[in-house]
C-alpha cells in the first residue's frame, strides 16, 4: 500500500528537519512526502526541498486555515493511504509500519497512542491522559480528544467516499471536528 504523508508548514524551520527526518528513517517505504508550505517567511520551504524528489513542495501565496491546508494536502496526494505529521511533531521509526498492519480489508482509520512534551514541560504518554473506548470510538471521541493528528493514518479513498472534508474556515480543532465525522462512517482501530 502506498502511503502519502502529508506535511503543512507554516514558519516551522526549528523543528523542521527534526520532523522530515523521522519521516524519511520509516521501516516501511513513504511513496511521497506532499509538503504544504503555508506562506512561510522563514526557511522552511528550502529545508523541505532538501529531502530530494519524494518531497512534492507546493506553496501557498497567501496563508489560509490550517483546515484548508490539510484538505489541499489530501487532494495533491498519490497515495492510497494518507498520514499527517505536523511539523513540530516526530514519528517513532515504526509507526507507519505497524499502522498499516492494522488495516485490514474492513479498516479504513487508524491511530496510535502519542507521546506529548507539554510547554510547562510536563511529559506524558495521551493515552495515560485519556483513553479510547475500543468498541466505541465515535461516542468515546465526543467526550474528550485521544486522537493526536499526527498518529493518524487512514485511506484516502475512504475520505473521498464518507463525504466528510476537513472545515475550510477552520484552524483551531479541525482536525477533531474531521476526526469525529469521519469515525462514525468508516471502520477504526488503534494500537497502543
């Protein structure tokens, strides 16, 4: 299975290599890398092209939402599965790996647990914070967030097929406002 990893970017040079690099050190093979620069300012965009022809870089002119990005990203990719990683945020070597393991003929959705260093500096694993109900994801997710973007990995042709797309109007949680509409009509499974 083909796997499109999409990449939005707005000014995140510091964390920026960091990010492509857990990407490009997989044990499963990344078809490509669709890489949204979001009207950056800083150098994020060369640091992107560095990464050679499996990085498909496009640019935004002007900065839209974050939910915009996200939906461009799905569009532009080739793969039949998609993957977010946001670019202050790093993959374990295997996640991609054990992720596609999961998915199964009936399977459309996947996520995982995620380890998250919080600004006061506090360390913890989510899943530790707040646990999936396993039979029951759709109603567990409305109570409260377990799904770190980043974790994701889900068919692309599900998203065409569920009518959901992501809130163009949106940046801030949309990716929980598409994550809770797309659960409830697609098959999911998570891994610790």
């Amino acid at each position: 299975m083909l796997v499109s990893v999409v990449m939005n970017c707005l000014n995140g040079e510091a964390f920026l290599k960091r990010s492509m690099d857990s990407v490009f050190l997989q044990t499963y093979d990344i078809f490509e890398v669709v890489f949204i620069d979001n009207g950056s300012s800083d150098m994020s965009g060369e640091i992107a092209k560095q990464y050679g022809p499996k990085v498909s870089y496009y640019r935004n002119d002007k900065t839209t939402t974050l939910g915009e990005a996200r939906d461009k990203g799905i569009m532009l990719a080739n793969g039949n599965l998609i993957a977010f990683i946001d670019v202050d945020d790093a993959w374990e070597p295997n996640k991609i790996e054990e992720q596609v393991r999961l998915m199964k003929d009936e399977v459309s959705f996947v996520f995982s647990n995620a380890f998250v260093r919080a600004e006061d500096g506090a360390n913890f694993n989510l899943f530790e914070y707040v646990q999936p109900t396993k039979h029951d994801i759709s109603n567990s997710l409305l109570r409260t967030d377990f799904i770190a973007t980043s974790s994701v990995l889900f068919r692309r042709d599900a998203y065409f097929n569920s009518g959901e797309k992501y809130n163009k109007e949106l940046t801030i949680e949309c990716d929980r406002d598409f994550f809770l509409r797309i659960v409830s009509k697609c098959n999911v499974d998570y891994f610790e």
